[in-house]
C-alpha cells in the first residue's frame, strides 16, 4: 500500500482502518510514495491500494481508483490533521503577532467554510490545480477549533503503532 510517509497521521490511520475491518495491521506492506505519483503507481498496478489526499484523491478517482475508506475521518470525528505552533518564548515576547495571526487564520477558515465555492475558485491562483479539479474537490472541514478529543485518539494509536513509547502530553502542546 502507497502512503506519502511511513510513520505519520496516514500511518496510523491506515493500520487503524485495518483494524476496524477486521485485519492486521501488520500484515500490510506500506511503502512510501509521494502524493503526486500515487495515482499512476496504482493505475500500473505497482500497489494495491493507497492513501492519498486531495487534490491528488480527485485526480486517482478520474482514473478508476475506488474509494476503500475515508480513514482519516473514520479514525476520530472531525479529525484534526494540522496546525501552527510557537515557541512559549515566541508566544511570550510577542503576545500582538500572536494575537493577530490567530485572528487571521480564524477569519480565513470561517470565510472558507462559509464560501465553499469561493475557496476553490482561487485554488488555481495559487496551486498548480486546475478548475476542473478543484471543482470536483472533496473540501476539508475548516475550522478554528482545536479538536483535543481527535489528538488524544492519534496519540493513543502513536504508542498502539510503536512510533513513541510514551503518550505524548497533548494538554501541555495545545491551548
């Protein structure tokens, strides 16, 4: 199975969607491929199955693939896959930029999850995606709300897929 980076948020959602259906993790052979490359290592048949995101999962759906499992989502609801980080002594000495940044982002994620059709019409202003993909795009949820609960469940499966030997202190990383 394709996946971008062994050892990641796909890694342990991956094993954990085998998991859930019933078979071992362990017994799947997960090799690194870039999202890019994803759709034409599976329409050669070089794999049997990967995890990929978008735009790259739109574009391996026009070639044939079938979607298996909406891992990431099926993992924890309204997973939280990323987000931005200071130094506490950054945060410290510059309490404005942080103050204005959040607002800024918040502001930009409210405005994208009101005005879906607006965020993919600028997608290919600024990425290589074409409109015809970015029409067809599944959009993610965007949202300025940190989902504790989701973090707390991937750092569970970080110790149950042995990439740390302890639980990560999720309280103390985020706000």
């Amino acid at each position: 199975m394709a996946i971008n980076q062994i050892n990641n948020i796909g890694t342990v959602s991956v094993r954990q969607a085998v998991r859930r259906a019933g078979g071992d993790p362990d017994k799947v052979k997960l090799i690194e491929i870039h999202f890019p490359e994803i759709a034409a290592a599976l329409a050669q048949h070089r794999v049997d199955a990967a995890w990929v995101v978008e735009p790259f999962l739109t574009v391996a759906r026009a070639q044939g693939a079938t979607v298996l499992d909406w891992n990431l989502g099926a993992t924890a609801p309204n997973v939280m896959v990323a987000a931005y980080f200071t130094t506490t002594d950054y945060a410290r000495d510059h309490p404005d930029v942080i103050k204005r940044f959040t607002a800024a982002i918040d502001k930009s994620l409210a405005y994208a999850a009101d005005h879906p059709d607006e965020a993919r019409a600028i997608l290919p202003t600024y990425t290589k995606i074409d409109k015809a993909t970015a029409d067809k795009l599944n959009l993610p949820l965007w949202t300025p709300k940190v989902n504790r609960e989701s973090t707390k469940v991937l750092a569970q499966l970080m110790i149950t897929d042995r990439l740390v030997t302890a639980m990560p202190d999720v309280d103390a990383l985020l706000p």
